[in-house]
C-alpha cells in the first residue's frame, strides 16, 4: 500500500525520483516497472505498479467499442499511457504531454492512493485538498454511496 503525501521536485529535464522510501516497494511489486497516465477527474497524473495497470487495462479491455462514454475512458486512460522503468537513482521521465496537463512544474507532490500514486502541481493539491474539506464540510455524507468505514 502507497499511503502519505510527499513534496517532491521535478528537474529540468522533466524527471522526478521516487521517494527512497517506496523504492524497495516498487523493486518487489513490479520490479520498478510502472505506467503513468493521466488522472480521468482532476489535473493530476496517475503512476501504477505495472501488474496493477495490467489489472486495469483488462477491464478496459473490456469497454465497449461502440459505446461513446467507454470509449472516451479507453482513448483517455490508454492513449496517455507510458510505460517507464525507475532507473537506478530511483528516477523517471514524465513525457512532455502529461508535464502539460497535469501542469506539473518543479514543486510536485506524490499521493499515495492504495496501489497507486497521484502526481501533482504541489499548488494545485492543496488548492483542492481546500476545496475536498469545503465540500465534506458542507453536508452529512450519504452513507450509502460510500463503502462501510469505522475508525
């Protein structure tokens, strides 16, 4: 599991190092073979284990090819997909097109979402982080659209 947000910086040339910390994690699940995307819902990318993207690009491999809405998240998901191996200093090259819509710059930060990572502006997650808190403040939450959670 990929838990934790993280600051961390992008170079010139478009590369970020994964977090010392994770880097074993990746070595195990995927022998840091990993896929980045972009995010179907906000301005941010999406970085999975390779196993867990192959469990996703099955799913999709199912979507239908006639149904407009399928299609979209197949052209979105899999059309921004790329392929990457951590390198031996634990970095990856983000591709230029998913730098610009995810508008990443130097400052970024890493979000651990279970099995996958979110990649963001770092000014732009607290931006919606802000407005996650809003929204959750501004009405009980309806139990049945959420699984069931006890703390």
């Amino acid at each position: 599991m990929f838990r934790g947000a993280t600051a961390i910086n992008m170079d010139a040339k478009g590369r970020i190092a994964i977090p010392a910390k994770y880097r074993s994690r990746f070595e195990d699940v995927c022998s840091n073979q990993i896929v980045v995307t972009i995010d179907l819902f906000d301005p941010c990318l999406l970085l999975f284990p390779l196993p867990h993207w192959e469990q996703l690009e099955a799913k999709l491999d199912t979507f239908s090819n006639t149904d407009p809405n399928q299609r979209r998240i197949k052209r979105m998901l899999l059309g921004h997909a790329s392929e990457h191996e951590i390198d031996g200093n634990g970095r990856i090259l983000l591709p230029p097109v998913l730098r610009e819509y995810a508008q990443l710059e130097k400052q970024l930060l890493l979000a651990g979402q279970g099995k996958t990572f979110q990649i963001w502006n770092e000014e732009n997650w607290h931006k919606k982080i802000e407005q996650d808190v809003e929204a959750l403040a501004e009405g009980p939450l309806d139990p049945e659209s959420l699984p069931e959670l006890a703390f």
